[in-house]
C-alpha cells in the first residue's frame, strides 16, 4: 500500500484523479503538490517486477539497484544519492520511506518480500544514519514490517531492527 500513496503523488502515473472518489482537490490546474520522478531516489533494489521496472526507466527514476551497492559500497552509494536529491534545493526537507523488506532475510525475515541478497544490518543503519546526517531529513516511515510472516525468533529479529533504524532515524548515534 505505501506505493500506492507514492503514485499518487506522481502526475505521470495517475494522470486522471477523478476516478477516485474524494482525490477532487489533486485535478491538474489545482495548486495540488505533485512529486517529480527526479525527486526519488531507490537504494537496495533486487526485486523489481516488469511493471516496476517499466515505470521507473521510462520515468527516469534514479536508483542503486544491490550490485551498485556491492560495486561502489553503501557510503558511496548513499553520497550519490543525497547528492541527486539535493542539487537542486540543498536546503528542501527528504522523506526516507524505509521499506524493511530491502534487508537481507536473514536480518528481516519477517517482512511480505523476503528476497536473499539484501542490505546486510550494518548496511541497513548507514542508510538512515546517512540521511539523518545530511541534515534534511524532514520525516520518516519504516514499512512492511510483519510479525506475522515469521517465526517468533524472526518476528523478533525484524522488529528489532526496525526499532533500531526507527532510533537511527531520530538521531541516535554510536558517538
């Protein structure tokens, strides 16, 4: 459901809101705020449907799919990114929508899309020490958690670590 929220957001996507009852106020020619696809940034993809995959390459979306990550490392990657979302506005506020499903299952497996080949947990708190860092972090969400689709033991490790990135988040630091 939370990409649901983002395709809204994107007048390429949706381009006719009227068809959803109470979505009135977004109809093009308001002064409804629409994201551009130059806004967005994915970190840590590997499972990406044909769907997906069309809308984000026609549209341009900028993303660091695991080789980049395995390739560049989790710093570089991270810096890239921050610099892709804050050359236009280096001042503008981010939302980080932290889909824990980008973790490795054997950290997170208690999530609806448990694919091996994830974000290691060291890799997957850089990323929202990084943000924090960057001093634009406006808001955040961590998504997909599911206690349910595990094990006690897994349901345990997976919420944990959200917990952890959720204090990551706010701003707790090794130092």
């Amino acid at each position: 459901m939370h990409g649901m929220s983002l395709g809204l957001m994107m007048k390429e996507l949706m381009p006719d809101r009227s068809v959803i009852p109470g979505f009135e106020w977004m109809e093009e020619g308001t002064s409804s705020p629409f994201l551009p696809p130059d806004s967005l940034v994915y970190v840590g993809l590997r499972d990406v449907d044909k769907a997906e995959r069309h809308f984000i390459r026609q549209l341009g979306i900028k993303t660091f799919t695991m080789y980049e990550i395995d390739h560049l490392g989790i710093g570089r990657v991270m810096d890239l990114a921050l610099e892709h979302l804050l050359k236009k506005n280096p001042d503008r506020p981010l939302h980080l929508s932290y889909d824990i499903d980008a973790v490795d299952p054997l950290h997170a497996p208690a999530t609806g899309t448990a694919v091996r080949g994830g974000l290691t947990w060291r890799e997957a708190h850089f990323v929202a020490e990084c943000v924090v860092k960057s001093g634009a972090l406006a808001s955040a969400e961590i998504v997909e958690v599911n206690a349910t689709l595990s094990d006690g033991q897994g349901a345990s490790e997976t919420v944990e670590l959200g917990h952890q990135l959720v204090n990551a988040l706010l701003g707790e630091a090794i130092l």
